[in-house]
C-alpha cells in the first residue's frame, strides 16, 4: 500500500502536436545524457532550456535547483544513499555466500560420485577374484586334487569346496 500512488498516462500520440513539442522538452530534463557523471543525483541543463519560451520548464528546473539548496533534503538523499550502498553490498554478500555454497555441494556431489565411483570398482574386483578362486577350485577338483591343498591355493572352506562338487 505504501509503495503505490495514484498514476496519470499520458497517451503522447493523442496529443495535438504543439502539446507534444513541449511535453518532449519538459521530459528531455530527466533525459540520462543530462546527468552530470561525477554527481548522480545532479542535472546538467543547457542555457537553451531556461529560455523564457518554456515557462513550465523553468519552474521545474527551479524546484529541482531549490532540491539542492535544501539541507535536510541533501541529508536525507545522502542518508538513502547510504542505505542503497549498504543493501548492494550485503545483497552481493549473499549471492557471493551463495555461489560458494553451491561449488562447495557441487564438490561434495562430485566427491560423493567417485567414492561411489571407487566402491563399485573395488567391489567388481572382488567378485572377479572370488570367481577367479571358484574356477581354480573347479579345475583342482577336476583333476583330483587334495581339498586341504586346493583350501590353501583358493583360500576357500572345505564347505565351499565341497559345494562345487
């Protein structure tokens, strides 16, 4: 509710054509090129703009030079820009706490995936050894090999050996 406020538009193409002229000229005052560089807040009007042809003109540009003279109205435009800064520097705090937040998770999503990675590698390995102590024990006892021998070359219980029978 405070950030609202009662609006007017202006429709410029349905204005008679001298309407248009001075409304353009009354806006060329908040054009961007008029900014001065080294002062945001601050206007550089052309002598040209304060001829006497654009009496509207003229008491604008004097109530917004009066802005300037005013202490309590630099103090507050001085207080707000401060307040601005402040917000831009914590605002970029937070998007900078941000992206480090999401490289740190993206790390740990990577580490998480190699260990998995490593995991499955180191458990594959396993399987083919054990597969590779089960044929060993095959052909061992294909050949008639003693179970107390094909035990201590395969490493597998007289169970398991015997279930391969």
């Amino acid at each position: 509710e405070l950030l609202s406020h009662d609006s007017w538009f202006i429709q410029i193409e349905k204005l008679p054509p001298d309407l248009k002229n001075d409304l353009a000229i009354i806006l060329s005052v908040f054009a961007p090129w008029l900014r001065d560089p080294e002062q945001e807040f601050y206007i550089n009007v052309e002598e040209e703009m304060l001829s006497k042809k654009h009496a509207l003109l003229q008491k604008i540009l004097r109530r917004l030079e009066n802005a300037t003279h005013n202490k309590n109205l630099l103090l507050t435009l001085d207080t707000e820009r401060k307040i601005e800064d402040e917000i831009d520097k914590y605002q970029k705090q937070i998007e900078q706490e941000r992206l480090q937040k999401e490289q740190a998770l993206a790390k740990e999503k990577e580490a998480l995936a190699k260990e998995k990675e490593a995991l499955a590698k180191e458990k594959e390995e396993r399987r083919q050894k054990e597969e590779a102590r089960i044929k060993l024990a095959q052909k061992m006892l294909k050949y008639d090999e003693p179970i107390e021998d094909i035990m201590h070359e395969t490493g597998l219980s007289r169970e398991e050996i015997e279930k391969l029978n």
